[in-house]
C-alpha cells in the first residue's frame, strides 16, 4: 500500500494500515506536517463539541484516546489539556447544540452564566457574549510534533517513510464508472512506486492531484494566524488560567500561550483562494490590525501586546465541511482522504482508523463522508 501525503490524515493512515498488518510505505514531497502543510502549524484545537453533529464528536473522543497512546509510546506529551470556553451570543443555536450533542454522548460539559465567566476567567471580557459552554475534556494538541510523533510510531510499527513527490494518475471523471486499477506511479526521484492500492492523503494539494474530480468539490483558502506576547510574568493568558477559547457567532478562536509562543488568535472565517505551493504566505497590515481591534475589546489587557509570530496557512474545505473519505470514481485500489476544512487536524487518528476499515471492506462507509455527497459550490455547514 502506498499513502501519498505525511499530514495528519496521511500518518494516520499509514498507521492503521501498518497496524493492519499491511506493508505501507508512506510518501510526502516535503516532509511530515511541513511549513506548506495544513498540519504543519504550531498548536490545533481539539474539542468534542460539534453543534448537533454527533459523527465528528465521536471521532474526536476517539482521536484523542489514540493521539495520546501514541505520545505515550513515543515519551512525550503533546496534548495541552486545557479545556474549551466557547463564548455564546443569545441567539447561538449552534453552541447550544454542542451543549445537547455533548450530554447525550455522556461528554463533560457546563453552562456558565455570564456571573461564572467573571469569576472564573476575569481576563475575558462579556461584550457580546450571553452564556458560554465550558468543555473541560478538551484541549489543545501541538500540531507539527504531533504529527511527527505519528510517523515516527507508525514507522515502528513497520511503515516505511520516504521523502518523494509522486505524480498522480490521471483521469477523465466525471460521470466515468469504475473500470481499473493501476499498478505503479511515478515518483520524483525518477523511479516507480508500485502498490496493490494507493491512498492519496495530499490536504490542500487534492484539487491539483485530481482536477476533475476533487478540483470542483474543494475549496483551497488562505488562513491566517496570529501570536501576540503576554505582558511579562502575567500568567492570566497560559494554562490553567486561560482555556483554548472560540466565539461561533463572530468566528474566531484562539489558544492560550503554550509553551511560551505566545497567545493565538485566528478568524475562522474562509480567506480568498490560496495555492499551497505558490501564494504569498506573508501576514497582511490589515489583518494585524483587526486582530488588535478584537484583542482590545475581548482581552483588554492584551490591547498593547506584542505580535511575536504570525503564520499563513490554509484550510482545505469541501463545499459543506464534510470530510471526503472515499474510493476514487474510476479507478478502483485508488482512495481519497482530505477535506478537513479548517477543523480535521484532531480527527487524523479517527480518520486513519475509517480509511483502513473502509479499504479492508470491514467498515461500513458514512454517506455524509462520500465524494458524490459534495457540491460544487459551498454551502459551509461544519464547524
Ligand atoms: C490556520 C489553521 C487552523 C486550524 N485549526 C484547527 C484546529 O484548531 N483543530 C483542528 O482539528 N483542525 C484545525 N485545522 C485544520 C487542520 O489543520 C487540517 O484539516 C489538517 O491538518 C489537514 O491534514 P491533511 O493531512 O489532510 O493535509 P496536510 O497536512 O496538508 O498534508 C498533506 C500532505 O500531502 C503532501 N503532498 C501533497 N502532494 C503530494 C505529492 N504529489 N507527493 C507527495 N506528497 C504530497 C504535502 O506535502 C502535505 O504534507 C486548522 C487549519 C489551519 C490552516
């Protein structure tokens, strides 16, 4: 088995294919959660909340029992558990949900009054916010090492890991039938990797992988990210002070200072269309100064900080948000996985453990996950 890409869908993968016994080799063209990558950043949120959308609650649960056996195997501890405050205006239907999905999957979660957020995160301002949902379970994984820690323990388990760029296969979709596999794919080195099937785990690269069939249902987008400097020896703005945090209704998020790099804040709302090879990752005046404007009104005292470090990214988003789990149309030991649209770094071990249930035939597959259940247009729906 070949698995084409090293991000956090991609690791996964080749993790429970390699756990199945399988002989993997696991290919990435610019190394695991590279700089280009959409796991190659610096921390990722991992909260069970989901609005009413039980599948992606369930994943996480799941993926943060597997990422955590992985830290353990491999001696380090890369999940921040400092929980999630997510902030809610009166008319957030969306919050609300999580809270109900939360209780009925038996997850921990509370309501605080806006009384409770005074008391208990004084640093946090109430200006727009009506109650909020405290999520004690969840926290904050540290992304690029996390990833790192995957590959290394997959790598243990027997998958083989290589640095190469592979050309994929081309097709002539849509509307084609399944008709045949393909046995090998050239690789950059010059050389053919040869498999009984191929897992094409490439992110934000998918549209140029398979323009005719992923090209139309995925939406490639530049996202930016932004770290600001506590003042000196405040700890109100790390752990267990400060929480990873979100407000739905004004979509933005942030983390608290882990590991001293600083407070994240990031809008989640989608950029302009982004190429993950090519576009300017360089952070706009603009958005600097939106994200001060927020800092003032949300966290007060973090009104002067420094920007110590800023990052853009993109997000890989299907036309709703759903993930695309699936075989490929025409070409049948062909499979797809990406789509993880802004929110599917936390997923990648609930990902890999789907891909190789579904490519051994013993998982039955999620409709909500199938290419043909993607439109050409978004209509963002997951969160
Ligand atoms: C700013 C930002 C914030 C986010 N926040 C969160 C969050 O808080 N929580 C959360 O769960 N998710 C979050 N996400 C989403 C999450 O990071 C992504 O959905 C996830 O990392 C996607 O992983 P992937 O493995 O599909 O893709 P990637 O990590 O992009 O991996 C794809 C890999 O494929 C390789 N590749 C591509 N083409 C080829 C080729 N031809 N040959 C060989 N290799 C190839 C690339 O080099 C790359 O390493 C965020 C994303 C961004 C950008």
């Amino acid at each position: 088995m070949a698995v084409i890409g090293a991000g956090s869908f991609g690791a996964w993968t080749a993790h429970f294919l390699g756990r199945a016994g399988r002989r993997v080799l696991l290919l990435d063209q610019y190394g695991p959660a590279n700089a280009r990558a959409s796991s190659g950043g610096e921390s990722r949120i991992l909260r069970m909340g989901y609005g009413g959308d039980a599948v992606y609650t369930r994943m996480a649960q799941r993926s943060l029992v597997l990422w955590r056996e992985v830290f353990k195997r491999q001696h380090t501890e890369l999940f921040h558990p400092t929980g999630m405050l997510w902030l809610a205006s009166e008319d957030d239907d969306y919050t609300a949900a999580s809270e109900r999905t939360l209780r009925e999957q038996k997850i921990a979660a509370e309501r605080l009054s806006t009384n409770d957020l005074a008391r208990r995160f004084p640093q946090i301002s109430d200006d727009n916010v009506a109650w909020a949902l405290w999520e004690p379970g969840a926290g904050v994984l540290i992304a690029r090492r996390a990833v790192d820690a995957a590959v290394n323990d997959a790598v243990q388990l027997g998958v083989e890991y290589r640095a190469a760029a592979i050309e994929p296969p081309l097709t002539s979709f849509p509307g084609a039938a399944l008709q045949c596999s393909i046995a090998s794919l050239a690789s950059s080195a010059g050389d053919r990797i040869s498999a009984g099937a191929f897992v094409f785990c490439g992110g934000p690269w998918l549209p140029k992988m398979f323009p005719l069939v992923t090209g139309p249902r995925m939406f490639i987008t530049r996202q930016e990210v932004l770290f600001f400097g506590p003042p000196p020896g405040d700890a109100r703005f790390r752990p267990p002070a400060m929480p990873a945090w979100l407000h739905h209704g004004e979509q933005v998020y942030g983390t608290p200072d882990l590991e001293n790099r600083g407070f994240k804040l990031a809008f989640d709302h989608h950029g302009p269309a982004f190429d993950p090879d090519t576009s300017d990752r360089t952070v706009t005046t603009s958005s600097i100064e939106h994200a001060r404007q927020y800092l003032a009104r949300r966290f007060p005292a973090l009104s002067d900080a420094p920007l110590v470090e800023a990052r853009v990214c993109q997000y890989e988003n299907s036309s709703n948000g759903d993930f695309i789990l699936d075989r490929h149309p025409e070409l049948e030991n062909v499979w797809i996985a990406g789509g993880g649209s802004g929110h599917g770094f936390k997923h990648g071990p609930a990902v890999g453990e789907y891909m190789a249930g579904i490519i051994a035939g013993r998982q039955s597959p999620e409709p909500r996950f199938s290419l043909a259940s993607k439109a050409t247009s978004q209509q963002r729906t997951v969160y």
